[in-house]
C-alpha cells in the first residue's frame, strides 16, 4: 500500500532550536517525495522537492530508502516557520499526504 | 492574483442539497486536480483531469461525485443529495505537464469549506 506517516501532529521547539519532522513513506517503486506546508490563513504550498535537492528557507530533507524516510530538518528554528507540515509522495499522477504536523515555535 | 482561485470559499447546505464548486487553474497549466480534507487529515486525492480528460478517480468519489472541465479549463465539482460525511474542505490544485514523466509542481486553491447541516 502507498501511504504517508507523520507520527507527530504537534512539535513545539524554542526560537533557535533544531527541528525534525519525521515523515516515512511506504511505496515499492521509486518516490517522489515533496513537503507542503500551509501557514496560518494561507494556502497549501510547495516547501521543497527531494529531486531538486535544495534548501528553502533554511529547510532541507534527505531521502533515505532504506529507512524509507524523508525527514525536514532545519537547525535553528524560527518563529515564522510555525505552520503545518505536510509530507507527500507522489507515485503515480497524484499526491498522496501525510496527516500533517503542526511546527509550534516558541519565541 | 494569477493563481489558482476556487469558489464559493465557503458553502453551508442542508442535507440533500445539491452543491457545486468551481475551480480556475492557472491560465498554462494542463493538469487539474480535486482534493479533500477533513478535520486531522491530509489533503486525500479525489480525482484529476489532463485537459477535458478526467484521467483518474478515487474510490473516495462516490456516485454522487461528479466533476468535469469541459473546455480543458475551469473544473467543476458537484455533490448530489449531500450528507453530513460530505462536509470537508475542498481543494483543487493545478500543474503543468511538459513532457513524457516530467511535471511541474502542483499549485493549490484557498479551498472550498463545506458544511453539511
């Protein structure tokens, strides 16, 4: 089955902190994984993509297939990065979404 | 604002109303997509078009689910005899589809809010 499991629906960390937002992804082929994140009164958005392999606004995930993970990280958290983060895999021609944690950072 | 718009942003009906959304893609892109999300969930995939061709359904679309694009542009989603299972936000998001296996990101709609009363 293709499925998204972000175990943790709430993450609160200090202004400054490390931040991890776990995500694992079960598919048999090989994924395309994003993380969408949705800020308070906004729309769902694109954060980043694992084949571009960039960092946006400080944030980077790696994919690990033997872990089948695809966790984001970033390493000193900011106030304006509390919203909800969505982590996705897209197998075939549609994006299938995790339940989301909420980032809560603290000043 | 160039980007996907989708109205009403918000619909309150009675159960077994009848209640239709419109979505507007970005002018350029081919691909359309319905989602919906409930209250702890993730968006959950409904159903897409390229261009009028509605390509794929989920087993979530029930038969009173209906959607098209007629002109390959505007999408529409319609619920026949609502129920109170039926309220959830509805999202549409648009892509762009270049070549053979390469698509672009897929842009999302404030959403449309259903209530179900």
């Amino acid at each position: 089955a293709q499925r998204v499991t972000q175990p943790e629906k709430l993450l609160s960390v200090f202004k400054g902190a490390p931040v991890e937002l776990k995500c694992n992804y079960s598919y048999s082929g090989s994924p395309e994984l994003f993380w969408y994140v949705q800020y308070s009164r906004q729309r769902l958005q694109l954060l980043l993509r694992h084949i571009s392999r960039e960092s946006i606004k400080g944030f980077t995930a790696d994919l690990n297939k033997g872990e089948t993970s695809f966790h984001l990280k970033k390493p000193f958290a900011q106030e304006e990065d509390s919203a909800m983060y969505y982590c996705a895999l897209e197998p075939t021609n549609k994006l299938i979404f995790g339940t989301g944690t909420l980032l809560a950072v603290q000043p | 604002d160039t980007g996907v718009s989708q109205d009403p942003r918000h619909k309150i009906t009675k159960r077994g109303q009848n209640v239709t959304f419109r979505c507007d893609p970005i002018s350029e892109h081919n691909r359309l997509y319905w989602y919906r999300q409930t209250l702890g969930q993730g968006p959950e995939f409904l159903t897409y078009f390229q261009n009028e061709a509605q390509l794929e359904k989920s087993r979530l679309l029930s038969d009173r689910f209906s959607a098209e694009r007629p002109k390959g542009s505007f999408s529409t989603l319609e619920i026949q005899r609502t129920e109170q299972g039926d309220s959830a936000m509805y999202l549409c998001a648009s892509s762009l589809r270049v070549v053979a296996g390469v698509i672009s990101e897929q842009y999302f709609g404030p959403g449309t809010r259903l209530t179900v009363t």
